[in-house]
C-alpha cells in the first residue's frame, strides 16, 4: 500500500469521524463551552473537503 493511498483513507476517516462529532454536538441540548462550539463549527465545515481530498489522493496514486 503506497503512503498516498493511507494518507487519502486517513483523510476519509478523519472526515467521518468530523461528520459523526458535529452531529453528536449540534442535537446536544445542554451547554457547552465556546471552545467546543467553535470546533465543531470548524468540523462542520471541513468534513466533505476532508472526504474529497482523500478521495482523490487515492485516485491519483491510481493514475501514476
């Protein structure tokens, strides 16, 4: 397995693991600090780059 192929599954996992958190935060219904809100503001917002950027890390190491 080449380096470019295990850096575009850990981008994959890496985005999922963002989409499962900022959904676990965002339906949470108590308080939480302004440091967590903000990540999982931050975490929303880079999930599906962080998806497609290791997709197509895998798709390019394809193509060489």
């Amino acid at each position: 397995m080449s380096i470019y192929k295990k850096i575009g599954i850990g981008f994959i996992i890496n985005g999922i693991i963002m989409f499962l958190i900022t959904g676990a935060l965002f339906s949470y219904m108590g308080t939480i600090t302004p440091l967590i809100k903000l990540i999982a503001e931050i975490s929303f917002i880079c999930w599906v780059p962080s998806i497609i950027l290791g997709i197509s890390m895998i798709v390019i190491k394809r193509n060489k």
